[in-house]
C-alpha cells in the first residue's frame, strides 16, 4: 500500500500529516494512541505502540531417510532465519526415538534459548525463548571474541607443547563459539524484520547489519581454524623442530586479530587501515617462512605435511581479521556522510 500525504503545519513549529485509515483499523488504533516514530536515514517508520513482534513458526517434513546432520542443518536455517517455533516431522523411516534425541542434543548443545515444547514418537516441536534486553548485540560480539581468542591462545600453546589434553579442550569449545555465532546471526536477521528490534540493537541502518553478520561469521571461522591447530597439535610429531618458533608467528596472529575487533570496538579508520596493511606483511612473512621449511633437509616428510597445513590455518586467520577490519570501516562509513583521511 502506497499512499501520497500532504504534510501540514500546525502552530509556529509543528508539521503533521494524516494516517491512511486502512492502517488504522488494520492496526487497532483509534483516536488517543500512542504510536512510535523511527527515523531510518531520510525516512520515518511508524509503528503502534503496542505492536508485539510477529511470530513465525516453520515446519520442517521428513520424507523417507535422510543423516540427523541433514535435518539439523534445516533446523539451524530456521533458527537464523528468525523462526519462533520450528516443528519436525518424520512421515517415515526407522529409528525415530534415536533421531529426535539426537536432534533434542544438537540443539540443546549449538543454539542458545532453545526448548523442547512438544514432543511425540514422530514429531519435535522447539520453541525459541531467546530476549535481546538479556545479551545486547555488541555484549555478544565481545563475549564472541572473548570464546574466540581464548580457543586461539590454547591452540597455539597445545600446537607448541604437544598438549593433547589443551588441544581435546579447545575441540570441546567449538559448540560454544557455534552457540554465540548462530545467536549473533539470528538476532540480526530479526533486526532486517523488525526496525523495532534493529533500534534495540543500536543498529543504525541495514548496511551494518550486513557487515555484523560479516564479523560473526569470520569470528565463527577463526574458531574453526583454532581447533584445526589443535588437531595438528594431536597429529604432529612429538619432535618438532620448527614448532616453537610456529608458535611465535601464530602470537603475531593472535595479536593481528586482537587489534581487528579493537577496530570494531573503536570504529576508528585509522586502527582499521594499519590491521589490513599488517595482514598483508605478515601473509607475506608467513609465506616466506613456510618456502624456508619446505626446503629444510633436515626435519621430516610428517612435520613438513604438519607446518603446511597449519600455515593454511595461519594465512585464513589473517585474512579474515583484515576482513573484520574492513567491516569497521564499511559500519563508519554507513554511520558518517563525510570521513576525513588524513
């Protein structure tokens, strides 16, 4: 509905213009309301007062066999796309008790605010109890990096010691980062629903939801390539001739990606730009210092295979902390109509 309002002015500074009366009666208004007035950009958003948050429920239908992982993977999709209630069904195949306690666990252990509702010996119905006032976007975010850079530091001291039982641990900690990131996107999902939620977010305009999302998802695969460290700490040799020093690079990226969410944290371009050229220096250092492995006579076939796949892991740490760097720079920019570079 599209409609042309003539605005007009009352008293010495106050300018008005009426209501479609469609709105209204769909709305439920009547004379003495109250309704909020959002400023998005150029454009105001109207909304009642009292308007609760739509409430969506999905249904997901299981035709035949199909792997727990598949059907979570559809649940997970839900909960992101901001889905209230998600009910599945299994229309047939065997052992439906064991997969709807699998899906009852996988739930319980990936996405925050999740309840079993209702449950029958087909059927799951799963209610998400999730409040933004409980964990504003940005406390997440922090609380994020916080899981994030503790899973790096354990990773790269078990990649150095050979620590299985450090390395096992961070292993263990990849739901939690899961958890933390899933909730993140979902939160903003429901933020390009509702500009009221966006508001509570302290979100300003769609342009930084997109990049939120971007920094939640590099801080979800930072935590991938954490535990990817750590399964090299499990493989690699008990002699290593290079790892102590592999170590010292990977505080060098630790540091990188510290001072990329300083640069969230900030918003300052400056701080963003000496991350993206730091990343650059250091892939290049990096690459340098593998060539010189590689062509090292003297350590084995096992810890060259082992440094090389951990260097993978260091070069996508970098790069995904110049990513969030960049991210700073497109939300200043979407806040500030002028940027001074000097």
């Amino acid at each position: 509905m599209v409609e042309r309002r003539k605005v007009q002015r009352t008293g010495s500074s106050s300018y008005i213009v009426t209501l479609p009366k469609d709105w209204v009666d769909m709305t439920g208004l009547s004379a003495g309301d109250y309704v909020l007035v959002y400023q998005h950009g150029n454009r105001l958003i109207i909304t009642p007062a009292e308007a609760e948050v739509q409430e969506i429920t999905g249904q997901i239908i299981v035709h035949g066999k199909h792997d727990i992982q598949e059907i979570f993977r559809v649940v997970v999709a839900m909960y992101l796309a901001g889905y209230n209630t998600i009910s599945i069904e299994f229309r047939d195949g065997s052992d439906l008790a064991k997969k709807i306690s699998e899906l009852k666990h996988l739930a319980r252990v990936k996405l925050a605010g999740v309840e079993v509702v209702d449950e029958t010996y087909n059927t799951l119905v799963l209610k998400i109890l999730l409040n933004l006032h409980e964990l504003p976007l940005m406390k997440a975010i922090r609380r994020l990096h916080l899981i994030v850079n503790n899973m790096l530091t354990d990773a790269l001291t078990a990649f150095r010691d050979k620590d299985i039982g450090l390395a096992e641990a961070v292993i263990q900690r990849d739901d939690e980062a899961d958890r933390f990131h899933f909730m993140i996107t979902r939160q903003l999902s429901l933020a390009l629903l509702d500009i009221r939620i966006m508001h509570e977010l302290g979100i300003s305009n769609p342009v930084e939801t997109i990049n939120y999302r971007i920094l939640a998802r590099n801080l979800e695969r930072i935590a991938d390539h954490a535990v990817n460290i750590s399964r090299r700490a499990i493989d690699r040799p008990r002699e290593c001739y290079y790892c102590f020093d592999y170590y010292e690079i990977g505080m060098k990226i630790q540091g990188l990606f510290n001072e990329s969410m300083d640069s969230i944290y900030k918003l300052k371009r400056r701080t963003a730009e000496e991350v993206i050229l730091h990343a650059d220096e250091l892939a290049e250092e990096i690459r340098r210092f593998l060539e010189k492995i590689l062509a090292d006579t003297r350590i084995t076939e096992d810890e060259k295979t082992i440094l090389a796949m951990t260097y993978d892991s260091y070069r996508r740490i970098i790069r995904y902390s110049s990513g969030i760097a960049e991210a700073s720079l497109n939300i200043k920019a979407s806040r500030n109509r002028i940027i001074e570079v000097k």
